[in-house]
C-alpha cells in the first residue's frame, strides 16, 4: 500500500496465458472511488485475465491467407472494488499496461517464421483484430506488448505478407518482416517496387511510424508545399516537430523529391539519439571513415558527421565499387533495410 500511495509501483496479474503489467499511477483511483462512493484509501484494485480457445479468432479472420490464428483469444479486465460493488476502468491519457504472452511450441510451429508473429485487440466494435505492436522475445518465447489494454481481448497470429517483385531481391527477407510488422506498406496488393525511389514524404513517414510517434493531426508544418489533408502530413509535421527532420529551405519540405542517402543518415542518426543511443566519433575517426570511399567528396558538409555515425553504427553501407553515393536518391529497399537495422540497433525488434 505504500508503494500504491506512491504512485511509484507497477501492480499485474500472471497466469499461464499471459502476465500483465500496469502503472499503479495510471489507475484512476479516485474516480472510481467517487463512483463507489468509498475514499480512495478503501478501494481494492481487480485484474483479470481470461481465456478462450473458441472460434472468435478464425470466424473474424475468414480465408485470409495472410494472417495465422496461433491460439485463442486473451481478454485483460481491469477494475476498482469497494465491498461488493465494483466499477471497470480504463487507463487514461498515456497510461499503458504492458502483456507479455508465452510463445507455446505448437505456435512456434504454426506460425513458420516466429519473427511474424504479431498480437492483435479488438476493435470497439468486436468485428475486426487491430494489429499492436508486438516484439518477438524468441530466447524467452514470450511476445511482448508494451503498450497492451485493459478491458480488451487479445490474440496472437502470424501475418505473411507476399510481393511477388521481391522474389530472389537481396532485401527480401528484412523487407518481409517489417512488412509484417506493419512498418513497410507495398505499392499494391502484391508489390513493392523495392528498386523504385522512396520520397522525403515516404521516409519520413516510415521513420516516424517505425519510433511510434503519432500524427500530428491536421498539421502542415508550416511548409508552403504540403497541402492540407496530404496523406502524410501528419506524420510529416510531428516528425519535424520532434526534431527528425527539417526542411529544404525557403518554406518547403519538397516532399515528392527522393531522399537522398546523405538526407537519410542525419535522420537515422538523429533518431538514434531521440531514443538515446549516442554514436561517438573520436578525433578524426569522421574523416577516417568517409574517406574510406572513392566519392567521399561528393557528401556536404553538413551531412559528413552524420553519414560517418550512420556507416560507424552498421545503419549505411557503401554501394559496391568503393563508393558512397552520398547525393543518390536511396530506393525503398534501402530505406527499409536502413530502419530495420536502426530498430535492430536499439533493440525495438
């Protein structure tokens, strides 16, 4: 109770389907004391978690290929007490319970690759399963939601997205998977265009998407040539707003241009550091590392601490003939194989 009184604690339930974790300062405490007409000292808190192998998941999934049930669903419930009434609450604002789910051996099997295996809630309505973020702990075989609900159901499946154009392509495995994990989206139903050239508009969006940080809704940025509404505007600005990206100049974010390899690693290197993973370069190891290719010389200014962090962190690498290509426009396969390794790299995956 003390810690409770605190607000300092975590308080959780673990059963053998799953252990559920939630910030005792997050339960809105007094309020539902109010409800129940009791002091907040006097309430009880009461986690649930519950357990169904029937046919919910398998009726909502109907022949979707793509997606495999790997069990049953798992509904977390979270609620105050005071004597025999109780009242259900919900976490407000951004109090997140975490869900940890044990990746049983028939599952591991069923779902192929463990990497795609994913967990999904219920949407409001019960009808559709709504993918959440999920990190794989195969070592522990355990999945992982850090930002699970309360009173909402939860299942886990694995989800295959297929391209028929990456079939043989160098990329394919590491674009597979954050495919699966909803951070890389095709062109069309089955294709990806991994050779085609990715927009400062597509990067930044993956980017923002990938360190979930959410749209700025109805936001521009301020940029003369991001008109209202623009699909994404949202991730565009609170990405700016946040520091990963900046302009071109002159009121423009020139968002149909290509990103340009030297554009990409001052972004990866500044989401390195948004998440506090530091990229230190000794005396004159910036200049030991790009001089390392034939058109080092090509790279701005600006762009030559951040293109060297980014090679020195394992997030950049050369083009083949011992060159950089520092202005090129990067295509969607790199820049989908560059984010895969930064989340690598600060363990998020």
């Amino acid at each position: 109770r003390a810690a409770l009184a605190a607000r300092e604690a975590r308080v959780g339930v673990k059963s053998p389907v799953a252990y559920i974790s939630i910030p005792a300062a997050a339960i809105p405490l007094a309020q539902a004391g109010q409800q129940l007409r009791a002091r907040e000292g006097d309430v009880n808190i009461v986690i649930s978690l519950k357990y169904d192998a029937g046919q919910a998941v398998l009726d909502r999934v109907g022949q979707r290929k793509d997606l495999r049930p790997l069990g049953g669903v798992i509904t977390t419930g979270l609620a105050v007490q005071a004597g025999p009434r109780a009242v259900a609450v919900n976490l407000p604002g951004e109090g997140k319970a975490s869900l940890e789910i044990p990746l049983a051996e028939d599952s591991l099997q069923r779902a192929g690759d463990p990497r795609k295996i994913n967990a999904y809630c219920s949407d409001p309505a019960g009808e559709e399963w709504v993918y959440t973020r999920t990190k794989v702990d195969l070592a522990n075989r355990r999945a992982i939601l850090p930002e699970g609900g309360v009173n909402t159901s939860f299942t886990l499946m694995a989800y295959t997205p297929v391209f028929e154009d990456l079939r043989g392509h160098w990329a394919q495995g590491d674009i597979e998977y954050m495919a699966a994990k909803y951070l890389a989206q095709g062109t069309a139903a089955a294709t990806f265009n991994p050779d085609g050239e990715i927009t400062r508009a597509e990067f930044t969006t993956m980017l923002a998407r990938a360190l979930n940080i959410k749209d700025y809704p109805g936001g521009e940025g301020g940029f003369s040539d991001v008109p209202p509404g623009a699909w994404y505007g949202g991730s565009m600005t609170a990405a700016f707003r946040a520091g990963l990206v900046e302009g071109v100049g002159a009121g423009r974010f020139a968002p149909a241009a290509p990103v340009t390899r030297e554009e990409m690693a001052a972004l990866l290197v500044r989401a390195l550091e948004r998440l506090g993973y530091e990229v230190h370069l000794d005396q004159g190891e910036a200049v030991a590392i790009v001089g390392r290719y034939a058109d080092q010389g090509q790279i701005h200014a600006w762009a030559r601490e951040d293109m060297a962090k980014a090679i020195k962190a394992g997030l950049l690498e050369g083009t083949g003939a011992g060159t950089i290509q520092p202005g090129a426009g990067a295509n969607r396969a790199q820049g989908t194989v560059a984010i895969k390794r930064l989340l690598e790299k600060v363990e998020l995956i």
